[in-house]
C-alpha cells in the first residue's frame, strides 16, 4: 500500500488498501498529523523525511491503537511529489482482522498471504500438540488413580490391598490380616513438619517390610494407618511375636534432621480361620475393633480379636 | 502415516457413522487402542489395514469411502480448519486449482513430517483441467476427488470430476468447469482464525 504526498507533506493520494486503514479519509491530510515517525529519530520534520529517501522508516498511527508499520520513502511519481510505500510487517495478523483486509489488498509477489496461511496452521498444529499433551496429562492421572503403590513409601496402597485380600481369601489359604496405626504421628507432623512426618513413615515402612517376609502383604490404606497380610499362618505365637516385634522396633527413636521423633505402634489381629466365612468387610472390621481395643489398653499393644469387641467399638 | 491423517478417517467414522461403528473398525483392523493421536507417526500398514476395515464395517465400497472422506474433510464443520488452509490458496477456484501443485508443500511448511501425494495440475482449456495425483497407495486420487467437490461447493463453481482411473502409478482426476457463478461463494474472511 501506498500514498502519494504534495510538496508540503499533504496526502495527495492513496492507494485502495492504504485508504481501508484510516477510514476518516486520508486525502488532504498532513502525512506527519496521521503517521508518527519512531525512526529514524532524526526525522521530526517533512524536510528531514524527504531528505531521506530509500531509508528504512518505522513508523506508528498517531491514533491509538497506535498500530506499527513499515516504511519507505522515495520520489515521483511527479516532481516534486514523495511516495511513501507502507506495510504492516508482523502486526499485519491483527490488521488483517482489524481492517478487513482480503488477498486483493497485497500484490501477487508478496508473502503476506503465505505468513497468514504459516500463521494458522502452525495454530491448528500446536491445538492439536495440545490435544495430545492434555490427553496424556489425563491419562497420566488416570493411571496414577489405577496404581497399586504408594508413592512416599513404596508399599501398597489400599487399592492393592483389597485386591490382595480379596485374592486371598477366594483362595481359602490360612492367613492373618494386622491393622496398624501410630501413636503420635500427628504430633511429629505438627512439630516437626511434614518432611519429618514423611520420614517416619518411610522409616515405619521399612520396619514392617523387614519384619515380614516377602510373600506377605505391607500396604499403606491410610495417613498412618497400615495393613498387613501375613500369608500361610494363623499361629496365635508366632503372630504376636512378629507383632511384638514390629511394636518394639516403632517405638524406638527415630532420628531426623537432628529431631528425635518419637511414636508408637498399635496392632489389631485377626486370624482367618476363626472365621467359616471370611469375607474382606467382615476381617478388616474386626480387626479395627482389635486395634480400638488395643489402643485402649494403653500404647504399644498387640490385641487378637474377640467378638465381644464388635459391640464394644460400636458403643464407643 | 501421519497420525493427521489416521485422524481424518476416524472423524469421518465417527462424526457420520458414531462411535460404535469406530470400534468396531478398530477391532476388525486389529488396533490395540481406539484413538489415533493427529500429532504421532504411525506405521505406515496400519492406514490401508484401516481403510479395509471401514470397507467391511460400512459395506462400501473403497473409491466411494475415499470420495466421501475427502468431502468430509472439507465440508464438515468440525474440521473448518482445513477449509480455511485450502482457501489460503487463491481467491477464485481456478486459483484454488493452480495451487494444487504447492501443497504437499505447503502441508509440510505447517507440519513437517506430513507426506501428501505429489499433485500435478493440467490445464486444457480455461473450463477443463487433469489433476494427476501419485500417491503411494491408490486412492489418494478419490479423495481429492471428494476434496475438489466439496471446495468447488465452497467457491460456488459448478464443476463435472471424473476419475479416469491410473497409469504408471498416478491417479487422473478430470475436472471440467461448468459454471464459475453458480452459487454464492461460501466466503473467506482472511483474519477470521479459527481455532
């Protein structure tokens, strides 16, 4: 686009396009009243513009937006007259819009048309690039949803659990199930922050994965509540003392950052075959209602389940 | 095959034919996930696998499916973006025509790894063109076919297409224009993004 200035600077003409983007009429009007010329810096007046023809000109509507264009200036067609040819350079993508423009305003040879098409379709590329990008952030949560592990402790989850236990009692193999809960751990957390309550849980899972064998279950169900499958014994001896064991080491002081965190454990058991039929609400029940009677009998218990302590957890 | 591609014939199954129809294309093909992703390279056997499939679930024939998936492409209003980077190529449809020749690489100016067949314009006389398509599987030529029919609708041209059938691996598409006036033009406003 173009326009044609007199001798003093007034626009003589204007060519179709240029006449689209000042829609009050650029005909008659000082160039220098429309277009504020950013650089060169030396240019502040008509005479310093024409004196210098060929230069590269950055120029801005003096309106607001204050949209930016390119420029150069050069002589004729008559003499004495200035023409300036203008382009829009990368703010053409909102001029297109703003002043409706269409593929008849640039001439055959130039690319703007082309840097439109680039413009949308790299658009339409990086949409779907998006697309994708949220579809496996969805999936990425979706599959930590459907996974088996905990993540701060590397034992199973609950949704590991359950499907442990419920494998296990379809089997009608002897087994115990141990719920456990720490005395305390609130107050570590508290106190010392959650990166010392963080620790004393990995270190809690360690304790039990060391205690127990690998066949067995270890898994995290709650903040700090654990679950534990002892697989192919229901020996009243042998159970207690894994527990005992397992109470002993939890109470032991833990080391962290220079903090002692101190807490304890309480257990709650019950055996499988007590039961002639077993299902997962009715042993994970039970076994709550040991670990309540556990935890009122003081800290650091191990307590087997009895039926009298159904009645007992409900009334409390 | 560009995963773009895989894509278009999957919106084309699903948007015209629904879901179920999709799945059952996906399990007849062999597919082990149901979704193409548009911006992933897929093998390039599993396309043709999928367009036989679609075949046997829709009982059509495959230069029809391919016409029509090209006319999909074009004139379904979910995929208006496609229409839009096709009218990029010139203001009236004899432009639109010329610029055949450059898409393959103005497809790959947009996404790199994109393969479009090679496309060759003739001209014969000002209403009469050959468009030579090479593709690497046949019936690229059907679906420009479609392509042509729907931007031709777009441009409001009335135009005859007649596939010629092949020779030495290159599909001819004849186009005959027979009224360049014969409806509206569906318009083309440059700055109007679509998204």
């Amino acid at each position: 686009m173009h326009v044609v200035l007199g001798r003093c600077g007034t626009v003589r003409f204007a060519g179709p396009t240029a006449q689209k983007i000042y829609p009050k009429g650029l005909i008659g009007r000082r160039f220098l009243d429309v277009f504020e010329i950013k650089r060169p810096r030396e240019i502040t007046d008509i005479e310093s513009l024409y004196d210098r023809t060929g230069a590269r000109l950055n120029l801005r509507f003096c309106d607001p937006p204050h949209r930016q264009l390119k420029g150069v200036v050069m002589e004729g067609p008559e003499v004495g007259q200035m023409t300036v040819n203008l382009s829009f350079g990368i703010s053409i993508v909102d001029a297109v819009s703003e002043y409706k423009l269409t593929a008849a305003d640039f001439a055959a040879t130039d690319l703007t048309v082309e840097m439109l098409y680039l413009v949308e379709a790299k658009s339409a590329a990086m949409e779907a690039s998006h697309q994708l990008n949220e579809r496996l952030q969805v999936a990425r949560v979706q599959a930590e949803e459907q996974a088996l592990t905990d993540t701060l402790t590397g034992l199973r989850n609950r949704r590991a659990m359950d499907y442990e236990l419920a494998e296990i009692i379809s089997e009608r193999q002897p087994f115990t199930l141990m719920h456990a809960d720490l005395d305390f751990f609130k107050a570590v957390n508290d106190t010392l922050g959650h990166a010392a309550g963080d620790f004393v849980l990995q270190a809690v899972a360690k304790i039990m994965t060391d205690e127990t064998r690998e066949v067995d279950v270890v898994a995290r169900v709650g903040g700090d509540e654990f679950v534990l499958l002892i697989k192919g014994t229901e020996d009243h001896i042998l159970i207690d003392r894994i527990a005992q064991r397992i109470i002993k080491r939890l109470g032991e002081p833990m080391e962290f950052a220079g903090d002692v965190c101190r807490i304890s454990g309480s257990i709650g058991t019950v055996i499988a075959g007590d039961y002639p039929q077993p299902t997962a609400d009715l042993l994970l029940g039970d076994a709550d209602a040991a670990l309540y009677a556990a935890k009122n009998a003081g800290r650091s218990m191990h307590v087997f389940f009895q039926p009298d302590m159904r009645t007992a957890s409900k009334i409390a | 095959m560009h995963g773009l591609i895989n894509r278009g014939i999957q919106r084309f199954v699903t948007d015209s034919y629904g879901a179920a129809k999709w799945r059952a294309v996906t399990r007849s093909a062999g597919l082990d996930f149901t979704d193409f992703e548009a911006m992933w390279i897929y093998d390039d056997a599993v396309t043709p696998a999928v367009l036989a499939a679609v075949c046997d679930v829709l009982d059509r024939p495959y230069e029809e499916l391919m016409e029509d998936i090209g006319t999909f492409l074009v004139s379904h209003a979910k995929v208006e973006a496609l229409r839009r980077l096709l009218r990029f190529g010139g203001v009236t449809f004899i432009d639109f025509l010329h610029s055949l020749d450059d898409l393959p690489d103005r497809a790959r100016l947009a996404v790199p790894d994109l393969e479009l067949p090679r496309l060759e314009l003739m001209e014969r006389s000002a209403e009469e063109y050959s468009l030579r398509c090479y593709g690497e599987h046949a019936g690229w030529g059907y679906l420009f076919m479609g392509v042509l029919r729907a931007m031709a609708d777009d441009y409001g041209v009335l135009a005859y297409l007649d596939h010629k059938g092949s020779e030495g691996g290159c599909e001819i598409v004849e186009i005959t224009l027979l009224e360049t006036q014969f409806a509206s033009d569906k318009g083309f406003d440059l700055g109007a993004r679509s998204a």
